[in-house]
C-alpha cells in the first residue's frame, strides 16, 4: 500500500465515522439481524413443475433441453453433440468421464491451452445448483472453458435444480469464495436498437442434459 | 480535494442543453423506442415476480444498514480481499484513482488494457488519463464501443448507444475497423463486434471493470453482464484492475439473493442476466494472477453526511428511473451534461460536487414520482429532489443575488393585502405588451426564465377579491 492511498484510507474512514456519528443505535449485528426478509426464500411448487419451469425458461432463452435417466446421459450427449455436427469437445476437470458418449474425441481442461479453447468445437461441464425461477445454471471454475468455445453443454441432475434463487444462495455458501458463474441463456446483447442477439462474446449455443 | 463527475463541471445548464437536444429528432426517436421496450419488459418480469415489494424493501433496508456501518463493512472487505490474495487501494477523489491506476498498469509495462462496461471509470475521467500516459484503453461492451469508436458520450447508464441507430453504428464500425463492406443488421454488428475484440481479448495482459458488488463477508466481487465481454476481462488477463465507489459493499454473499433477483429485472427486463462472474481475490487454478481493487469516494461521503439525502447512495445503476422519466424520455441524456443521467443522475451529480456545480439538475423533473416508483432500492427520489433545491435557494440567497432580492422584494408586497393589490393591479398593466393570442409566451429580464420552458395565462382582468366585493354592492357581472 503507498503512503497515499493510506491517508485516502484515513481520510475516508474518518469522514464515514463522522456522517455516521449520530446514526448507530444499536450494534451492527443487530441492526443486520433487523432487516426485514419476508420474500419468498423456499419452493413453493411441487418438484415436477419445478423441473418443467426450468425447462420452460432454458427453452425461452434458445438453449436445448435434452432429458435423460442415470443411465443415458452418454447417449443424450451424443445425440445433442450430432445435432451441431460436432465431433469433438473439451471436458472440464470435474466431469465424470463414464458420461462421455464412446467416439467422441475429446480432451480434458487441464490439457488445453487457452488457444485450443478458442479453437475447440464446444465444452461441456457440470453445474453446482440450478435455478427453475430464472433458468440458471451455477458454474464453478472453468471459467476459460465455459467462455471461448461456441458450445456449451452442461449436465444438470435434477436434485441439483431449486426453485428460487434463495435456495440456490443457501446451498452455495459453501462456495462463497470459489470463483462461480451464473449463466442464464447464450451469451446476448441488446445494444443496437434493443434487438436481442443471441452470442456476443460468449458460446452461442448452450445445451442442458438434464439427468 | 477534486471531484470529478465526468466533463459534469464543464457543462452548460440542463435548461440550455435539454433546449438543443429537443430539436433533434433521430435522438429522439431512438432514446423513445429503447425506453419503450425496456420499460415493457421490466413491468412483465416485475408483474410475475409476487414478491417484488418484499425485495424491495430488503433491498432498501441491507443498503441503509450498510451505510450505517460502512467503515465496518469497508474494513471487513479489505481484509477478506487481502486475505485471498487481492490488493485493496483507497482514493479520496479522481484524480488519485488515475493516478492508482496509471501507475498499476505501468508497472507491468502495459500500453494497452482491456475494459468491461464501468461507469466509475467515467466518473473519474479514466480513458483521458489513461490515454494521457499512452496507454490505449480497449472498451469492450457492443455499447461503450460504439461510443469508444465514434468519439461520443454514453447518454445511458445501461444502455448507453441508446441514441445510436443501426445506420449510424454501421458507419462508425466500417470506419474505425477499416472494413469495406459491412451489413447493418445488428447480427452483422454484432459479429463484426465479435471478431474485431476476440483478437484483443485473447491479447491484451491488463484487464480492467467496475464492480456491482463488493461482499464484505468474503472480499469477493460481483460483476453482471451480457455479452461475456466481462467474463473475457475478468478471467483471461494476467492482472485484473477493479474500481468500486465505497457504496458498493454489501454485507454478506448471502445479500446477493435480494440484489440479483431486483438488478436484472429492473435493469434490462430480464429475469436473469446472461452472466454473473464472482470471484474472490486470486484463484491459484484460473484467471488473473494479480488482482487490484480500488475503493473510490469522489464525494460519496460528503453525501454519506447529508441524512436526508444520503439513500442517492442505496443506488444499483440498474437504470430504471431514466426509462421510466417523462423528462429523460423526452431529451436523452445528453442534457443532463453528467455520465449520471435522468433522476437518479439529477440527485447524484450536484451531490457528489456537494452542490458547487449541476445545480440546474435538480429542477430537471417534474417530480412525478414514476422513478421512486420503479427504483428497487426505494430511493425517494422526488423528495431528494425537492430537498437538494432547497440546498441550491439557501446557497443562493446566501449571497446577494438579484433573484434573492427580487424574493425579499416579493415577501414585502405579500405581506400585506394593501401592498398585493397594488401589485396585482400593477401586473394586469404592466403584462399587455407580452399578451399573445391569449397568452404570454416571453417575459423579459429574469423573469423570462420562467416563460422560457413554458407558456403563462395572463393575470385576469378581474381578481377573486374584486368579483367578491362587487358581488356584495350586487353588480355581480357573471
């Protein structure tokens, strides 16, 4: 820290202390505990309504929603991977490998540089949680991975998926300080004339296989 | 100290500009349709959401209680943060952020860096200082491009090309990309877009953003967007440079719950911006291995210290108040002569100068109150309004003025009835050189800032009291 920025600290601080001098009635623990939450903070839907919201509004952003059981994920991956044509892809270092489909050459995140990411055909990753109410999906890490290719596939499991974005705060506070991702639909603008454009930056196909 | 508000302290009043603006059309039209689809979609995902009030009122209450204890929260943050491996840096204004942030990127031998969508970095006058030193700032948001690349200034917190129509963003990226041919869809655009930045994007060492949010619990960052032009900034450099206004600590990551379900949908009308990026510190796996974030006031503790105001400071920029405004839609943001547009910018920009310049802003409402209407954290913006004019006539009257004399001279002749009627009377003569058809359209020397933005009836030829006390002698003429 240089001599200035800690007589800017100083300086700051104490013209905070002075504005608040009058303010402070009770403790600060108190005074947070105090504040009023009464929005909705757990499910209020049953859970195959939950699943069809999440669905529902993956599908309203143009994300492809493929359903699977424990035993198909493999299968559903290659079916969503011919859909593109795609043959080849990136797996992030925490996917289950028994969930690749045979034939697909892929190549694991550790292995790839950042140039072979902006080459590579698409990615495909797991999820921490899920969120019906706003169709998001909770990445952790794979930052690079989930951001240079032009595809995106994530595995959700269905025990994964909560209703309201609360209960998806609740079940990362684990997580707080991991570098996470929320990702709500394919990358987007509405910068020229308020017509939404699917894909600026990021991929611009995102499938979920939802087990 | 010196504020800096953008170029705010070097603009004409929002009267003179707003008078300029109403002429051009295409502005107009541009500025009407975005608000129009923005405003639509914000009162969908906002009808469906049924407990909007309820995060209304939370969000309002973890901003008020953050205030209360922010050196509390600013001292738990830059722990947290330098626990994990961050630098936290403090600036008292402008000038000493630039002069952070020059000195951060020239240490790594930096020309050039690459930037997310911040408005804070306006505030400071960041790009000019930068460019002052020879480093090239890259914008990276489709929007801040537009206006990097055709010289503008951002007229909108969210969506700040609003005034740009495809035609025009068409022949600013043909020019400044060097392309020949060029679509003017915004598909088009958007790719050329695409293209022209992956290259910096997968180049450039040196990223820089603002932040949403600063979680004090963790020394995390929270950052919203669309395009993923942030996610690149954020996570491809080696060293990432994050500016924040002291106001946006926030408690606990748990506080994200209320401010990420009230941001999108006020924002963009979404129910969910395509990407948020958290981060906390330096990840050992992933991204930047170097991470810099500067606390900036530029004034907001001088807010912080006027009680009645001090909620301009619960503000997430989420930008509804300016879709919503009847004033804004009618001129853009151009007038208001401030980065801070529309209402909120109108409390914000005199304030953060603690009223020494913008002092035409907070007269630039009609204070309808559609903006505390739509503000998600309940900032009652009309009575800010109405509380920052009262700052603007005592600072006036302080001095001798000739309108703090005309206002004694006004409270003399209406003291007593005698006097009143002698003006009155004095008035009907006085008005008939300026009667138009009915109407008195220019009124001369300082009165005619009153006639200037709007039309006056004239005095009637008969007052209450004359038709009443006619009445009594009975020759009632009605």
């Amino acid at each position: 820290m240089t001599e200035t920025t800690s007589a800017a600290r100083s300086a700051i601080f104490d013209r905070i202390q002075k504005a608040n001098s009058s303010v402070q009635a009770r403790s600060q623990v108190a005074d947070y505990a105090a504040i009023s939450r009464e929005y909705q903070q757990s499910a209020s839907k049953h859970r195959a309504a939950i699943l069809e919201t999440f669905a529902e509004r993956l599908r309203e952003y143009d994300a492809r929603v493929h359903q699977a059981s424990s035993m198909t994920v493999a299968e559903a991956i290659r079916i969503a991977l011919a859909e593109h044509g795609q043959h080849s892809a990136l797996v992030a270092n925490a996917f289950p490998k028994e969930w690749l489909p045979d034939g697909l050459s892929w190549r694991a995140e550790a292995d790839a540089e950042v140039d072979a990411m902006d080459k590579a055909e698409g990615a495909i990753v797991t999820c921490k949680v899920a969120i019906a109410h706003t169709g998001t999906i909770v990445l952790k890490d794979a930052r690079k991975l989930t951001l240079l290719p032009d595809r995106l596939l994530c595995v959700v499991r269905e025990d994964q998926v909560v209703e309201t974005v609360p209960e998806a705060f609740a079940r990362l506070q684990s997580l707080a300080t991991d570098a996470l991702t929320f990702v709500s639909g394919p990358s987007a603008t509405a910068d020229i004339e308020m017509t939404r454009i699917r894909g600026v930056h990021g991929p611009r196909f995102l499938d979920v296989v939802l087990v | 100290m010196s504020i800096r508000v953008g170029e705010a302290a070097e603009a004409p009043s929002f009267q003179k500009a707003a008078h300029m603006l109403l002429k051009d059309d295409q502005l107009r039209t541009n500025v009407r349709h975005a608000t129009d689809v923005i405003t639509q979609k914000r009162s969908h995902v906002v009808a469906e959401q049924h407990d909007w009030q309820q995060l209304r009122d939370a969000g309002s209450a973890i901003k008020a209680h953050t205030l209360r204890f922010l050196d509390h929260y600013l001292d738990q943050f830059e722990a947290a943060c330098t626990a994990a491996g961050g630098h936290v840096h403090w600036a008292a204004d402008a000038d000493e952020a630039n002069r952070i942030i020059v000195g951060l990127i020239q240490r790594q031998g930096g020309r050039e860096i690459i930037k997310v969508k911040t408005m804070t970095s306006d505030e400071i006058g960041l790009n000019r200082a930068l460019e002052a030193n020879g480093i090239h700032p890259h914008e990276t948001d489709l929007a801040d491009m537009i206006i990097q690349l055709g010289h503008d200034q951002p007229s909108h917190i969210v969506v700040p090309a609003l005034h740009k129509n495809r035609r025009q963003v068409r022949e600013i990226f043909m020019q400044a990309m060097g392309l020949k041919e060029l679509g003017d869809r915004p598909e088009d655009l958007t790719d050329a877009a695409r293209r022209y930045l992956r290259e910096k994007f997968l180049k450039v060492k040196i990223g820089f953003s603002g932040a949403n949010f600063l979680i004090a619990e963790t020394g995390g960052v929270c950052v919203v967007e669309s395009e993923g032009n942030g996610r690149m900034c954020l996570t491809l450099p080696d060293v990432l440079i994050t500016i924040a206004g002291v106001e946006k600590v926030i408690p606990t990551f748990r506080d994200l719950e209320v401010f990420l379900q009230l941001l999108p949908r006020s924002a963009t009308g979404e129910r969910m911006n395509p990407y948020n990026s958290l981060w906390t510190g330096v990840h050992p796996d992933e991204g930047p291995r170097e991470f810099h974030v500067v606390l900036l006031d530029n004034g907001r503790t001088r807010i912080l210290a006027d009680h009645e105001s001090r909620e301009t400071l619960h503000c997430i920029r989420c930008g509804a108040c300016l879709n919503t405004c009847p004033v804004y839609r009618q001129t853009g943001g151009h007038a208001y002569g401030s980065i801070y547009a529309g209402p909120i910018g109108a409390i914000l920009t005199p304030q953060l100068f603690d009223m020494e310049h913008s002092q035409s802003l907070p007269y630039a409402s009609s204070l309808c109150g559609a903006c505390y209407e739509v503000c998600p954290v309940k900032i009652n913006i009309p009575e800010v309004l109405i509380h920052l004019r009262g700052r603007v006539v005592r600072e006036q009257q302080s001095g001798a003025s000739l309108e703090a004399i005309g206002m004694k001279a006004m409270a003399r002749v209406f003291a007593t009835r005698r006097r009143f009627e002698a003006a009155q009377r004095l008035g009907r003569i006085a008005q008939w050189p300026f009667i138009s058809q009915g109407w008195i359209h220019h009124l001369p020397g300082m009165l005619g800032n009153w006639t200037a933005v709007r039309d006056l009836r004239p005095m009637p030829s008969q007052t209450f009291r004359n038709w009443w006390r006619g009445r009594e002698k009975g020759n009632s003429n009605d």
